[in-house]
C-alpha cells in the first residue's frame, strides 16, 4: 500500500481506472481511457489498475462495480463513479480538478 500512496500523491489529477479483462463494460473503456491520457497530457495522469492482480487494493478501496473510476489530486479522492463514461466527461472532470 505504501506505493498507493506515493501514486496517489501527486499535485494533477490522477485518474484510477479498476478493471477486469472478463468484465465487458471494462473492455469498452480501454480505448476511452486511451484518448482521455492522449488528450490531457502532462496535465493529469490515467492509470489502469487491474482488480485481479490488485485484490488487496481493489477490497481496501471496496471497488465492488467494474469499471469503478476515481479521481485523487494531492493524495485526496475528490471523483468517484462506477460505469462506463464518455472520454469529454472525463477530460472535463480532470480539468475541472486541475485548476
């Protein structure tokens, strides 16, 4: 966990995606998530965290909903959804965060 810390630690948003290859609405969010980074830059990061290699995270978290987004800026979760969502909404929400 103390590497969690040091991810979520950062002064731009961090966008966590929780993900499972057998989860469908995960898969779908694969090249979503791909042009939200693209698209962001330098100004936020986009990381996938797969709940099948990362139980410990995912059950600490209680990320029961594939996908689960969250957002953390400065080690603090300031966004957090399940579902499927739109790359604009996201950037938007990244943006929103970065100001």
């Amino acid at each position: 966990m103390a590497k969690f810390g040091e991810l979520i630690d950062l002064n731009v948003p961090l966008l966590l995606d929780f993900y499972a290859e057998w989860n469908d609405s995960s898969v779908a969010m694969h090249p979503i998530l791909k042009d939200v980074a693209a698209a962001v830059g330098d100004r936020a990061k986009v990381i996938k965290i797969d709940v099948d290699k990362n139980k410990k995270l995912a059950d600490a978290l209680r990320v029961k909903t594939l996908p689960t987004l969250v957002i953390y800026k400065n080690a603090e979760m300031v966004w957090r959804q399940s579902g499927e969502h739109d790359a604009n909404t996201l950037i938007h929400l990244l943006q929103k965060f970065n100001e």
